[in-house]
C-alpha cells in the first residue's frame, strides 16, 4: 500500500477532485457535507498561496490536505498553515499522512518557506501524536474566534 498511490497538487479548474478531498475531509472529521460554491473552490484553487495536495490512488482521493502560505512583513521568507489534513479512516496508519507532509516540506524547500505549521485539539490524541512524530516540537496556545455576522 504504501507506494501504491501518488502525492500532487490539485489545481486550476480540477472541481471534481477537490470536491472528492472536500466529501473526504467532511467524512473523516464526521462533519455534515458541507462544500462552498463552485465559484468559491475555483477561486481558491485560482490563488498560488493555497496548496491542495491530495493522495491518489486508482484515481480515487484516499487522503489530503489543504495549506495557506503566508507571507510575513518580518523576513522574505514565508511560512505554511496547515488548514486541514485527513486521511480515510480505513487507511490510517500506512503512511499516507506522512507522505503528504513529506510532499509540502519538499514543495517549502524549493520555495523558500522556513516552516509549516498546524493546529490540533488536545484530545485529539491521534493527530498530536502524528505532529509530533513528523514536524516536531508542539507549543501550547489559546485560539480565540471571533465571529463576524455577515449578510
């Protein structure tokens, strides 16, 4: 299994397969399917700072993530969020997660980004542990949200 699937990045007009990592991340995180509109994922995927990378394998999505680069006004080097990652339930454990990892360190090597970073909940046992063993030392800090009410 391991090396029986490809790592890349999902872009230009590729709706469908970015739909299929949307129902995926939905599914593993037992959220409701939810997706925005097709205007919104072509604009997403339209912009060069918003990295989806998908795990594909008999051209079905089994894993992937989405990331931000964000360009900082301290050094010219930038730094990537991870937003989400996920793989299927069925799949964990088989290197999957690590490849996709591996895939953005090697894109921020050759792109000048000095460090990627993502968050987990505590309790989320699983991801903290899988963080930890592929991008190393974690920092607690409180996340605050703040809700805007739009039209």
């Amino acid at each position: 299994m391991k090396n029986s699937f490809k790592v890349s990045r999902i872009k230009g007009n590729n709706i469908e397969q970015f739909t299929e990592l949307i129902d995926l991340l939905n599914e593993v995180f037992e959220e409701p399917s939810k997706v925005a509109s097709e205007r919104q994922l072509k604009k997403l995927l339209s912009k060069p700072e918003f990295h989806v990378i998908a795990a594909i394998k008999e051209g079905k999505i089994i894993g992937g993530l989405t990331a931000y680069e964000l360009e900082r006004y301290y050094t010219d080097k930038s730094e990537l969020y991870i937003y989400d990652i996920a793989v299927k339930k069925e799949l964990h454990n088989q290197g999957i997660g690590k490849k996709l990892i591996a895939y953005l360190k090697d894109y921020s090597t050759r792109n000048g980004i000095e460090s990627i970073f993502v968050q987990a909940h505590p309790e989320d046992e699983q991801a903290v542990k899988f963080y930890k063993s592929i991008l190393g030392k974690g920092e607690k800090v409180d996340h605050f949200n703040f809700e805007i009410k739009t039209a």
